[in-house]
C-alpha cells in the first residue's frame, strides 16, 4: 500500500467531528501482524504439554501470520480524519474503529505514514481476533507489508482468558519474532483484587520464536506461584504449537518406597510419523536396577493399535527375588480395535508376564488386581442381527489361585436374530452359542446352544397384563474326562446331547393413583413356568453357571444360572409385588419383594443358593432417589424359614453443597455349595468436603469386617482454582502376596493447566 485511496476526493485536508467510512484496497498491517505475534507467544505454553498425543487439541491462538484477504475492503471509522499532504500522513483521531475481513482494530489514534509505509495506533489499542481472542496495548507499529513490527506494553487476552503480557515485541526478517520482559498465565484475575499476583505464571527476560525453524526459545525464565518465583532456567527451547509432535523428553516422575528405594522415571518421546509415535521411559531404582519400558502407538486409516513393553534384570538387585526361579522379570501388552466396514470390526487386548506380581509390584497394574483376562474379538452388528467371536485366555493373579484358574476359551461364538415380523402376533428371535474350552486341570468341552425364544404381550380393558412365552433349546457338548470342580465327582469323556421346551405366562396387573406429587403404581406379578425333567447335568463341567447370586433382579428370569452350562428343571412358579412412586419433580422410589417356589420336577440349584428348597429364600430390593442429591441400592435375600438375613448389599451416594459420599456395604454367608467356605463381610466408604471454594479434603477406606482389618485406605486435601491443582494423598494398603507387601506412601499430584500434570510419589513413611 503506497497511498491511501479517498472515497471522497473532494473531502477538505482537515475534517473536523466527522464520522466518515474509508476503504483500503491493500492489506491493512494492523488488523493482521499483531495476530501473528500472539500466536507466536502462545506457542511457548501451549506446547509445554507433557504427555505427546497422536491428536491433540488446537493450540492457543494462531498457528502463525494469518493475512486477511487483500481483496476485501478495509473499513474505517473515527470522529476525526485529518490529512497531512505536506508530511504525507493520515491520522484518524477519536474512537477508531478498523474493520478488516474477519479483524477489528480499535484505538484512540490511528496514524499512517506513506513515506515509511508504516501503520501507528496508539491510546487504549485493541485487536479482536477471529477465534475470540483480544490484545490490548497502548501503541502498536506496523510495517506496510506485515513483516516487521513492534508492539509496546502489550496484552493478550485469549477466549479461555489466558493472558499474555510484554513490555515490547519486534518483528524481524518477516520470520522472527522477539518478546521482551514477557509473562504467561491462563489465570483468571482475581475479581476482588485485579492486582493481586495469579496463582502461577511463566516469566522471562525475552522469548524468540523462530518460524522457520518452528521453534521458541526462551532466556532467563522464571516459573512463579502465587507471586513467588520457584523456579528458574537460563535457556530451553521447544516446538512451537505449528509442530503438532515433536521428539524429546518428557517431564521425568520421582518416587521413593521400600520396594524400589529412590526411583526416577526419564521418558523421551519419538514422534517418528504423523500417525505412529514410541515413548521410552526406563525407571532407575537404587533397589532394583532398570526397568526398561517403552510404549509403541499407531493410527492406521481403519483403526488403532498399542504395544507396552517392560522388563528388568534382577540378577545384582540388592534385594532377593522369590517369585519365580528366573532373574528377568518382564511383561507385553498390547490393545488394538479397527473397523472393517461399518458393521464390523475386531480388536484384541492381550497382557502376557512373567508372573504374576511383576505388573503390580512395579505399579503398572492396580494393586487389587486379581485376575488376567486377554481377549482377542470380532464383532458384528446390523439391523436386528448381532454377531460375536471371542477368544480368551483367563488366569488368577493370586497365590492362593490353582490350576482351575487358568483356561483357554477358542472360540466362544454369539449369535443373536430377531426376526422383523410378528409370528402369532410376539417377537419371535434366535440365539447361538458356541464354546470350545480348555481348562489347565485337563478338562475340555466344546459346546453348541440354539434356541428359539418367543413372547407376545396382551393389555385387556381393565389393565391387566398378560404375556406368554415359550422357549426351545437343543445343547450338544463333546467333554474330556474330569472330575466335577464342586461335588468331587469323576466324570469319564463322552458326547452328550440335551434338549429342553420351556412354556409360560406371567400376568401383571398395575393399579395406578395420581396425587399432587407423583404417580404410584402398585403392581402384583405372578409367573408360571413349565418344564419337563431333565437329565443328570454332572456329566457337564460347570464353566459358566457359578456365580449365581439369587436377587430381585433374577426373580422373574426364565432361567436364573447364570451361564449355559446349567439349567432349570420342572415347573417353577414366581410371585412378587413391585411399587413405583415417580414424582413429578424428578425424584422416584421403587421396591421390589419375593419368592419363587419350585412345583414339581427336578431342582438343579445347590445348596446355599437360595433356591435349593421348594420355597426359595425371599428377595427384596430397594431403589430410592428422592433427590438429585442422594441415592440408595439396598438388596436383601432373608432365609425362607425364619428370616435371617443371608446376604445383603447396599450403595448409597450423597451429594450437597459441600458434601459428598458414598458407601458400599457387602455381607454374604458362607455358600459351600458354591466353592465359599467362609462368610465375607466387607465395606467400603469415600468422602469429601470442601472446606473453602479451592480448599477440599478427601478420604477412602475399604474394610474387610468379617477379618477386622482395613484393606485399604487414604486421606488427602486438595487445592483447585481455575488453573491449578494439587492434592496430597497418604495411602496406605495392607495387601500381602508374595513380593508385594504392606506399604505406607505419600502421593503428591501437579496439575497445571495448558502445562499438564506431575505426579510425586513420596513413598514409604514407615521407618
């Protein structure tokens, strides 16, 4: 732009309180460098991010210099144009608004220099940027062709209110840009005090961002919180936001325990393609040694996949090994799902290690664990068909854990048809199932399930409810010689077939009465069901159908086992009330009581099940939520005979201003039908409350009372505002299997936001 072009040529040289529209066909300099420059400055924090991502969130403000297209108009508004002909300027004076493309420029006073080409705005100088973010300074200096410029006493304050202050920025070489006695923080001021310091901020004598190296650079930065510096670095560098990944380390972990003494964890991220990453975070621990980890990601066209790798040599560890002869201790994980078209899809999650404390005792799983599950799947669903193949393998992570733990399943095949129109008027659909099962004490099985199952539902005048079903199912299994996991019982090999019809009808019928508050329905439901004898069940391994647990919601099941396995016989009859109060202000009650009563025939149900007799145990459920603000689950199964409660399993949550809880109680008597030879009893409580709007403190227990002894625990306080957080949490768990012992430890957790989160583990107090 070397001239200004007057839409009006015979405006006088000095237009005195006059609010005139002027149009500039070049591009304007102010409206789009200063842009530019923030994101440029933004970049120094946004990627500071620790933890590398395959797609992470767009960084604060720019990627780099936007201009705006030299084919729109540039709009002009002031009080006041003055044209200096004899010094070749313009100044427009008094509230000037500049509006171009998708820019605005406000200022007191805005001066332009056709000899220089240079753009002056000055007094109470604001930038509104496309994506929301403002910049505020008290004068601004421009060069014509948005290459070179400099900015004083400047302010940014983005969408997010993040806000960036310098004493001056310089533009150099159309590329570089240079921010002297710069600051950064994503704080909000405080309200009642705009002066007072925020609650973190980054600090430094200047930062350079080099844009053809796609770099920031800073010198003399200091890290303060709360108005204190804690923290200083002459010099680093870093990517800047244009570089979605980049290599290099990541912030390094600290903690200290019994188990591994003083242990530091230093990750290097490889950003090797836009779409694969790999993470090698070796642990140096002065108990242990190295171990070596590392963490392989790829995004295909179709899918992602993971591969997690540790391992450590604990041949010189200064502490003895006892869980297993060898001195390598290691584990592999992977985890991988991927479309094949839009109805399916397959995937894999498959742990492999060395034994079965490595993964815990290094804290790459919960210390609860228990089980390893591995799976490898494929999926299908379309219309009213569903389809299902997995592959598992199942093993126990304790050491009280035996053979029977461990098994393979290859396959085991679903398939689910609901047929789109009504046959005799019901829904008429299809099921398969088929498992081929290998179990480490010698027993194998495969199996083959299909069954047809039909209901139709009838409403009559009065309300009532009527709805018949029926059920038809034809099982062949091919077993292995075993012995029977429960009765002791040899069982030589042999193909069995085994065939079923099951026919019934459950009648419902609600009486429901409105009232100011809500509706009440009162409904009894009565269940007949039929069946013929059935066969002796021993010759099949019991695989899946062990862990019955006979509750409210298993009350009107046709079949209450709870896999394939095994399956009801005779004729069975279900009766129970429900209640329903659903109050118009959202709040609702339900409670459900009953019994089931075997008729006649043969039952299948063991003892200490709840269903072994003719008049089985009752159940009771309750489900309460008068408020948003608290909720309750109480369960019950009471002895048929004299009422004692059997079981029992309650949760409550509660929610208001500033408290908040929950409580999770469990009591089960001893079931030796079932493999449970002892009674458990456990209970388990989390709270917190909030001592000042950022200040909260926080607790959790778990509690084994049927033992009197805690499992675990903790306490914490936590401190929150809009851009910080810290917690400090004791732990304490009392869990002993094999290396891993009871352990005491202190965790303290960083959160900084746009930074990310450092975690430090204090370790073991215990002298």
């Amino acid at each position: 732009m070397t001239y200004l072009r007057r839409i009006n040529a015979g405006i006088s040289a000095r237009a005195s309180s006059a609010r005139l529209r002027h149009a500039w066909r070049a591009p304007l300099v102010a409206a789009s460098c200063a842009p530019g420059l923030i994101a440029l400055l933004l970049a120094g924090t946004a990627a500071l991010a620790p933890q590398p991502a395959l797609a992470q969130a767009a960084p604060l403000g720019n990627n780099g210099l936007q201009k705006p297209d030299s084919n729109q108009p540039m709009l002009l508004q002031a009080d006041e144009m003055i044209y200096d002909n004899q010094n070749n300027r313009v100044t427009a004076r008094g509230n000037v608004e500049i509006y171009y493309g998708t820019y605005t420029l406000l200022a007191d006073k805005v001066i332009y220099n056709q000899g220089t080409n240079t753009l002056v705005a000055e007094g109470n100088v604001r930038i509104k940027e496309p994506d929301g973010a403002e910049i505020s300074s008290d004068r601004i200096t421009l060069t014509d062709d948005f290459r070179d410029g400099f900015i004083a006493s400047l302010k940014i304050v983005t969408e997010d209110d993040s806000r960036i202050v310098a004493a001056r920025a310089t533009r150099e070489a159309g590329e570089t840009t240079i921010f002297e006695q710069a600051a950064f923080t994503p704080c909000k001021p405080c309200a009642d005090n705009p002066d007072k310091p925020p609650t973190w901020q980054i600090k430094a004598t200047k930062v350079i961002h080099k844009k053809s190296e796609a770099t920031i650079t800073y010198h003399n930065a200091f890290f303060e919180m709360f108005g204190y510096p804690i923290a200083w670095v002459p010099w680093f560098k870093h990517a800047d936001p244009s570089v979605k990944r980049k290599s290099g380390f990541l912030i390094p972990g600290f903690s200290t325990s019994s188990d591994l003494g003083t242990a530091i964890e230093v990750p290097y991220y490889f950003a090797l393609a836009p779409n694969y990453d790999f993470t090698f975070s070796p642990v140096f621990s002065s108990k242990r040694g190295i171990l070596w980890k590392g963490r392989w990601r790829h995004r295909t066209a179709n899918g992602r996949y993971y591969l997690e790798l540790a391992g450590i040599d604990e041949t010189d560890s200064k502490q003895g090994f006892t869980t297993t002869d060898n001195s390598f201790r290691g584990s592999i994980r992977t985890e991988g799902e991927f479309a094949l078209n839009q109805h399916w899809q397959w995937g894999w999650d498959v742990t492999a290690e060395s034994d079965d404390t490595f993964r815990r005792f290094y804290n790459l799983d919960s210390i609860l664990a228990t089980d390893r599950v591995s799976e490898v799947y494929l999926t299908g669903q379309r219309d009213r068909n569903y389809f299902a193949a997995r592959l598992y393998n199942f093993g126990g992570l304790l050491t009280t854990d035996t053979s029977i733990s461990e098994s393979w399943i290859h396959p085991v095949i679903d398939y689910n048809y609901i047929f789109s129109d009504p046959v005799l008027g019901g829904e008429l659909s299809f099921d398969t199932n088929i498992v081929s099962f290998s179990g480490d004490d010698g027993t194998d099985s495969t199996r083959l399930i299909a069954q047809m199952k039909w209901r139709r539902t009838y409403i009559d005048r009065l309300g009532q409810v009527v709805t018949p079903f029926f059920v038809a199912r034809g099982d062949y299994y091919n077993v292995s010689s075993f012995t029977d996991k429960v009765t002791g019982i040899f069982e030589p090999g042999r193909d069995i077939t085994r065939g079923v019809g099951v026919g019934g009808i459950e009648y419902r019928y609600p009486f429901v009465k409105h009232t100011k508050r809500g509706a009440h329905v009162f409904e009894p439901i009565a269940q007949f069901i039929a069946r013929p004898g059935i066969q002796d069940q021993t010759e099949i391994p019991n695989e899946d159908a062990r862990s019955l647990v006979y509750d409210d919601t298993l009350l009107f099941d046709i079949d209450k086992f709870s896999g394939y396995d095994r399956i009801e016989g005779g004729n069975r009859a279900n009766i129970g009330v429900r209640y329903t109060l659903q109050r118009f202000d959202g709040g609702y009650v339900r409670a459900v009581v009953g019994q089931s009563f075997q008729l006649s025939g043969s039952n299948e149900f063991t003892t200490d099940t709840g269903l072994d007799t003719d008049s089985s145990d009752y159940v009771a459920g309750l489900y309460v939520q008068p408020t948003k603000y608290f909720s309750l689950v109480a369960q019950g199964r009471f002895s048929e005979e004299n009422f004692d409660l059997q079981r029992t399993d309650i949760a409550a949550n509660a929610n208001y201003g500033p408290l908040a809880g929950s409580v999770i109680y469990a009591n089960l008597e001893s079931q030796p039908g079932l493999g449970i030879t002892a009674d458990r009893q456990e209970i388990q409580s989390s709270g917190s409350i909030a001592l000042t709007e950022n200040w909260s403190l926080f607790g959790h227990v778990r509690y084994d009372i049927e033992r009197d002894k805690r499992i675990t625990d903790s306490l914490g306080l936590k401190y929150r505002d809009d851009c910080f957080a810290l917690s400090v949490t004791y732990n304490e768990s009392f869990i002993r299997d094999r290396d891993i012992e009871p352990d005491e430890r202190v965790l303290v957790h960083f959160e900084f936001k746009h930074l990310g989160a450092f975690d430090v583990d204090a370790g073991s107090i215990v002298p």
